[in-house]
C-alpha cells in the first residue's frame, strides 16, 4: 500500500525528521485563511495525479480548536479521493483533562474528542496523554491501534548529559509516572512535591524531605502550561540550598508569560521535546515515534 506523510508548514521541522526515520515520502497541506476567518486545505496533488491509500497526518493540538477543524477537513476529503488508511501522529494530545463531569452538565470533552478523532482514523500516537482516571489510550480514543508513548527515558538521556548527579523532582503527585520512569533509565535519585492548586494561577507547593543543600535539580513533569507550579517548585527548591534548578518538560506549551515567570523564579534551562515545537525544545522525538508507526502501516 502506497503511503504519504502529510504535514502543515509550522510543524514541518519534526514532521521531516518523522518522515525521514521511517522511510516515508512528505508532502505539506496547502492552507490559505480567508478574511472571517475560514479555512481552505488542499491536499498535496496535481492534475490526474491519484493520493496514496494510506495517510500519515502529522499535526500536534496544541491551540487546538482550530487544529481539530483542519483534521476534520483533511481527512474528509482525503477518504473522498480514495485513501483507505490515515494515521494520525499528534504528539501532543489535547482535550485529554477533562475524564469526567465535576459539575452537573459540564462536557466530557475527553470522551467527545476521542470518539471523534476514532470515527475519522484508523490508528492514533501520541505521547505522553494528560490521562488521570483512565488506564489506557484506548479507553479515551476507541481504536484498536491508539499508540501513547513516554517521552521520559529521552528527557532522561538528555539530562544526564547536563547534570549527571541530578536530583528529579516531580512538582505533583501527577508528575510521579514520569519522574519514576526518567529515574529507571539513568538512575537519578527522585522525589516529587505535593500540590494544593487554588485556581488556574495559583498553587501551593510543599516539597518532598529530601536534603537539596549544594545539589543541582532538575523539575520534570509532562506538560508546562501557565508555569506556577514550577516557578513555585523552583523557589522553594532554591530556597532550600539546592545550587540550581533546571527544568525538562515533554509539552512545552507555555502560556502567555509562564516562559517568563519560570525564567524570574532563578530556573536556569528549560529543555523540551519537540512534540511542540518551541525555543527550548532539546530533545527530538522522531525515532520513539517511528518506532511505533513503523508496525501500523500496512
């Protein structure tokens, strides 16, 4: 079966560097806005010229309402011409936090997502899923090829080139899957924070009895949204004696001025990966995700 690596030009760096792993010819898809806003997608192909049956998408949802529209788009027409497969690659997988209904009549938006994505794809990857009371990908996303992988053992490697006696602190009970599985791959002594949020900007942050006097510490967590809770974790980490705080994160969303506020609470790095892309992105995760789209094209 014939098989394409569609992309859209803000992600074609990492798009690439997946296509190039796998072997996989890549195309982008033309967007053009018009002036109230909507959207018109072509799909890479000339006069006469039949699309390949079987569809890699590469498209991170990050800022995703409007992304989600160009999934819909994309893979409507690209059933209509004939594609008999699409694989959607979305490293960072939004709308994931919401499992359940806090208050009476709110949206599940992970369960209405995930059906919608499964009605349109044949196999989903991402990694690293802000799944809390669910067990697996799949129970979010209803397809038998939903792929979630962990970018912790890469973050780990890059870390331990940096600061090979790092001390891994987790900011949230939350952070402890990924801290625990950065720590297997090279050894790091761990330990994570306790958190009491009070609103989307403001947390209370306790930390873990562990002696931080003269160490170099590192915060790593899944996802950096509004940046207070490791700004918080950074301070207090600096106030007890540790000789620098560095910050590793998989998601680097970074709204609004959170790059900022981490910068003045005395972090010293912040690495990414590059599953958004973004200036602090260090650590690539194209041969994780080739690795696993390899055995779901046909």
């Amino acid at each position: 079966m014939q098989s394409l690596l569609l992309y859209f030009d803000d992600e074609r760096a990492a798009a690439l560097r997946l296509a190039e792993a796998c072997g996989l010819p890549a195309a982008a898809v033309e967007r053009h806005r018009f002036p109230d806003d909507e959207l018109r997608l072509r799909l890479p192909l000339a006069e006469g010229q039949a699309l390949a049956e079987q569809l890699v998408l590469y498209r991170g949802l990050d800022h995703p309402n409007e992304k989600l529209v160009e999934l819909l788009l994309v893979a409507g027409e690209a059933r209509r011409l004939g594609a008999k497969r699409l694989i959607l690659v979305t490293p960072y997988l939004a709308y994931m936090r919401q499992d359940i209904a806090f208050n009476p009549g709110e949206v599940v938006s992970q369960r209405v997502i995930g059906r919608l994505l499964a009605d349109h794809f044949d196999g989903l990857i991402t990694v690293d899923p802000h799944l809390h009371r669910v067990a697996t990908l799949q129970e979010a996303v209803p397809l038998a090829d939903a792929v979630t992988l962990c970018a912790a053992p890469a973050l780990a490697r890059l870390i331990a080139e940096r600061h090979p006696d790092a001390l891994l602190i987790g900011p949230d009970a939350e952070a402890r899957q990924w801290i625990e599985a950065a720590a297997a791959e090279h050894g790091f002594e761990y330990g994570v924070c306790n958190k009491l949020r009070h609103g989307d900007h403001q947390v209370e942050i306790a930390l873990p009895e562990l002696p931080f006097a003269g160490r170099r510490v590192v915060l790593l967590d899944d996802v950096a949204s509004s940046g207070r809770t490791l700004a918080e974790a950074a301070q207090k980490l600096l106030a007890a004696g540790a000789a620098s705080v560095d910050v590793a994160v998989t998601h680097a969303l970074f709204a609004g001025d959170a790059l900022q506020v981490i910068r003045e609470a005395g972090v010293e790095h912040v690495w990414s990966t590059d599953c958004i892309a973004h200036e602090s992105n260090a650590v690539a995760m194209a041969p994780q995700l080739a690795e696993a789209l390899r055995p779901l094209l046909h």
